[in-house]
C-alpha cells in the first residue's frame, strides 16, 4: 500500500488529508485526517505508525508579522 499524507491546496493552503492507495482495487482510500495541516513533510515507518517530521505550516508566500 501506499499512504499520502498531508499536501498543499489549490489555494496553497496546507492538507491534513490521509490516503491510502490499494493497488488490488486499483483506488484511494480516505483515511482519518491528521491533528494538524501540513505539507512538505518528511515521513517514517516505525512498528505500525507514520511519523511526519519537518512540516510546513501556513500558506505559502505569506509573510509573518512581527
């Protein structure tokens, strides 16, 4: 199987969408969002968990205001 996590909207807003691809029926599968939004994150298998590390949070091209 193969799991897609997370990702950048059209608007470029970040996803918390969790798919699962299942070549057998040949389609994705939703699964359970994750707790917090992300994109262009690194990830790892451990046991039976996903970890995703180094996230990116926010849009993109948007300053922060100090």
């Amino acid at each position: 199987m193969v799991y897609a996590l997370g990702g950048m909207g059209p608007d470029t807003a970040p996803q918390a969408q969790v798919r699962v691809y299942e070549p057998r029926r040949d389609c994705w599968l939703s699964l359970p969002s994750m707790p917090t939004p992300c994109y262009g994150a690194s990830t790892f298998l451990h046991g039976n968990k996903i970890y995703v590390l180094g996230k990116g949070l926010g849009n993109v091209g948007r300053g922060l205001r100090v």
